[in-house]
C-alpha cells in the first residue's frame, strides 16, 4: 500500500531507502500508512516523519534496520516496532504532541482501527509514538519506554 501524502523516504530510515528504494512500500504495515493518512486529513497540517530527503536531520522515526544508528548501537537482542514496520514517530507544526495524543484519545474508537499504542507523552515531549503492537486489547494504551 503507498501513501496519496507522503513518499517512501519519509517513512524509512536513508539506509533502507538507499538499499530498497520504493520496494520499502513493502515494509511499511497498512495499518501505519491509514493511521498518517487520518491524522494529516484531520488536522489538513503536513505530518513530519522523517525530512532527511528535503535536507533535515530526521531518519529514523519510522522504519528502522539492523545497520541504521539506534538500532546498530544495540548490544543484545532487539526489535522493536519501528524494526517491524509497525510504528511511527511523527510531529504537526504548531500542534503539540500533547494536543495530538489528546486528539487520538477523543476519537479513540476512530483511530484504534489503525494504531494500538501511543508512548507516553510526557517521555516524547517533542513528537508522538504510535504504533500498532499486537496488544490483544481493544483499546488504545500509552506506555513507557
């Protein structure tokens, strides 16, 4: 599934887009893609993922591989959903992430079609977590790192 509002390269780290190009569509859970999709259309802002491709620091919010720096650095075993294709870091100019958590949980029966867990906030004071864990629950849960 591709995106009608963002390219590949926003959504993965340099590293996967330099080696997959648009074949890292693949990577990239459905579910992640409808998530962004609904919050960019219902606050009509641009959700920032990564911005490496337009010359920013951002790249590694969503999809993250073995050699991309947070997860290299790791000595033991690790996965994370950002690993799976099944999480996103993500921030709106001029909307706080508080104020876009507070959204998600009004309008959680909306959006729990798409995301199961959202990082606490306060741990994230400058982007939003959100990612869709098989959680078994059927609500949205905020959790720390």
């Amino acid at each position: 599934m591709k995106s009608k509002y963002f390219k590949i390269e926003e959504l993965v780290s340099e590293n996967v887009y330099k080696k997959y190009k648009e074949k890292a569509w693949e990577f990239i859970r459905p579910e992640i893609i409808l998530f962004l999709t609904a919050i960019r259309e219902q606050f009509k802002k641009p959700v920032i993922v990564n911005n490496y491709s337009y010359g920013g620091k951002l790249q590694q919010r969503g999809l993250r591989a073995n050699m991309d720096e947070i997860v290299k650095e790791k000595s033991d075993y690790y996965i994370s959903q950002h690993c799976l294709g099944s999480a996103v870091d993500f921030s709106i100019k001029g909307i706080t992430p508080k104020e876009i958590v507070e959204h998600i949980l009004e309008n959680e029966e909306y959006y729990r079609e798409f995301i199961t867990r959202i990082e606490n906030p306060e741990q994230t004071p400058t982007w939003v977590h959100v990612d869709c864990a098989n959680t078994g629950k059927d609500k949205i849960i905020i959790f720390n790192a």
